[in-house]
C-alpha cells in the first residue's frame, strides 16, 4: 500500500510539472516575437528621416545712404567783407600759373544764409573754394551746380568786378568789359550801386530804334534787318489806327521771336520806333561797365506801381540823385529783397530803360522793375 501511494504521488507530481511547463514556452515565444515586430518598426523608423521644415528669411529693408550735405561758409550777412579774401586768393592762383584759369563767383544758401562760392577751371579741372572763419577752404563742388568752364571769366574780367556778385547775374561770354561808354542812350540793368550813389555797374546794349519812315515802309514778311538769338526778325503783322484827322497812323509792327516795333516813353520821340521783346526794350549784355552818376542827373523809376511806402515822403534827402530815389528806398529797405553789400558796393537789380552817357558820365536813368 506504502508502494502504491508513492507511485500515483510521484505521478500526479509530474503530470502537474508537465502542465506547468506548457503556458511558460509559449508566453516567451510570444514575448519575442513582440520584440522582434518592436525592433524591425523603430528599425525602419529611424532609417527614414523626418523632412524639416522650409525656413523662409525675413528680407531686411535696404539702407538708404544719408546724403552728405554742402559744406558751407561764412555767410554773406557776415561783417567781414569777404571781397579782398576771395579776390586776394585769385590774385594767388593767377600768380602761381598765369592765364591758365578762369573763374566765377555765385552765392549758394544754407540754412536761410547765403554764402560765396568760387568756382576755378583748369585744363579739365574744376574746383571749389569758399570762405570759412575768414580763410579761403577748398571744398567739393555743390550738388545741382550747372556752370561749366565755357562760362567762366577771365583773371582780368573777374577782377573787374567792384563786388561780388551772386548768380542771380551771369555776363554773357560775348560781352566786352569798357571802361567808359560812348556818348548815347543806352537800354540794360544795374548789377550794383556804390555805397554813396555815385558809380553804378551795369550792363547794356545801344537801343535797336527805326524811324516812322522805315516802319512805315514795311509789309508783312519783310525783314528788317537784325537778329535775335540768331533768327531773323520779319514782319507778321501791322497794326494802324485812324487819327482825328482821319489819317492812317502806324501804331506798331508786330515781328517774330515775341518782337515788335512801337515807340517807348523816354526813348526817342513818338517817331522812334524802338524794338522790343516781349513787354521790354530789346537788349543785349553788350557791355559791362562802372559808370560815374552825374550830381545832376535826372533819375525816375516806375518802382511805386510795384509797392507802394508812403512813409518815403518822410525821409531826410541825402542830395544824392540815386540815393534820394524811390528805386533806392525800396531796394534798401525790408519791403524789398535788400541788397547784398561787399567792398563799398551795393549789389541791386533795375531795368534801365533807357541810362543816358554824356562825357562818360550818367546824365539821365529811368530805372524800371519789370
């Protein structure tokens, strides 16, 4: 019995082990195969990168370069006559290479001042000077300059100037630089004054007049002899009038290039048929000249139809013609864009229509505006 016991003992034990066995080696199939499907995926997952994304560069803005302004110099304003340093400083150049510059002198604005600026031309050079603290400096040449060598002046027509001059005048290259003028009337404009009223620098042309026979004479078409920038003036109109005595009066003779033919008030008589541009006396810069003012001589100017100062009636007479003048109240004062002064000369503008030279001397001079 003992025998038998132990044998279904040992039996039943190993039938138990034998299904113990069995769930175990099939759980660690399972468990690898797992392993292997995890491997193989992170496996194929790390052999194929991730894209990046495409990174677009925010553009920067573009710099705009400051541009560098004029350099300046004294003011005009300045009380230091800025006349003998720039005239000096010519006078140095020329010395240095005679005849081998010419020059001009404009003034620029900076700041609500004005300031000189001397230009000076080489063979193909060009350089700019001006006046800093009383010396002259060598700086660069101005933005929008448009003066070029072909305008430029000589040493000696530079030096002629007894001020200095802005470039609300430039003399034609053609002109001639007198120092007097025949005996005649003349047509042109003041560049200055003198201090005291008794020189005045002008330029001017002798007045282009026919008489009433010669304008009679013409017909449309005909020419009449002279030119003007270079064109030919002919007759394109005439106008007539009839007078109280029922007589045809020539009135004037229309021309091409905006001329015409018709007397002018203090110009000749009213058979002087003086030619004309536009609404003013033909004239050409013929010639720059200083000219002496007569004590005597007879001025008017039309300077009351373009303002009118009634405390003018008030001002204490000095006896100079041209300083007494109302041209001259109203050029010096704040009414008017006072003139620009510099070695004893007032730089002005006025229309001389006409300026009369007797003994070279100014006899007669109505100053105009237009």
């Amino acid at each position: 019995m003992k025998k038998t016991k132990i044998l279904a003992i040992l039996m039943a034990a190993t039938m138990l082990a034998s299904c113990g066995k069995a769930p175990v080696e099939e759980t660690t199939e399972e468990t690898t195969t797992t392993e292997e499907t995890t491997t193989a995926s992170e496996t194929t997952e790390a052999a194929t990168p991730t894209p990046r994304p495409t990174m677009t560069p925010t553009p920067r803005p573009t710099a705009t370069p400051t541009p560098t302004p004029d350099p300046t110099g004294d003011p005009i304003t300045s009380e230091n006559d800025q006349y003998p340093i720039i005239m000096g400083f010519v006078d140095e150049l020329e010395a240095s290479a005679p005849g081998e510059y010419r020059y001009i002198i404009f003034s620029r604005s900076s700041d609500n001042d004005d300031y000189w600026v001397l230009a000076v031309f080489g063979d193909n050079t060009s350089e700019a000077y001006i006046v800093v603290d009383g010396e002259m400096v060598e700086t660069a040449m101005p933005a929008n300059y448009h003066y070029s060598a072909d305008e430029a002046l000589t040493y000696d027509e530079l030096k002629s100037f007894p001020c200095l001059i802005s470039e609300s005048y430039r003399p034609s290259t053609d002109a001639e630089y007198p120092d007097s003028l025949a005996d005649g009337t003349y047509v042109g404009s003041i560049i200055a004054m003198s201090e005291d009223g008794t020189r005045l620098y002008m330029y001017v042309s002798e007045v282009v007049a026919f008489d009433r026979s010669f304008a009679e004479s013409l017909q449309v078409g005909d020419s009449i002899g002279c030119s003007v920038n270079g064109q030919e003036l002919t007759v394109t109109d005439i106008g007539t009038e009839t007078d109280e005595n029922g007589e045809e009066q020539l009135l004037y003779v229309s021309l091409s290039n905006s001329c015409h033919l018709n007397p002018y008030p203090g110009i000749g008589d009213d058979d002087t048929f003086v030619l004309w541009q536009d609404s003013c006396p033909y004239f050409e810069e013929r010639y720059v000249v200083e000219l002496p003012v007569s004590p005597s001589c007879e001025v008017t100017d039309t300077f009351d139809v373009l303002v009118e100062l009634p405390e003018y009636a008030d001002q204490v007479p000095t006896g100079n013609p041209l300083l007494d003048s109302y041209w001259w109240y109203i050029q010096s004062g704040e009414a008017y864009t006072s003139a620009l002064y510099s070695n004893g000369w007032y730089q002005c503008n006025g229309l001389l229509f006409p300026v009369e030279v007797r003994n070279g001397e100014i006899v007669r001079v109505n100053i105009e505006w237009r």
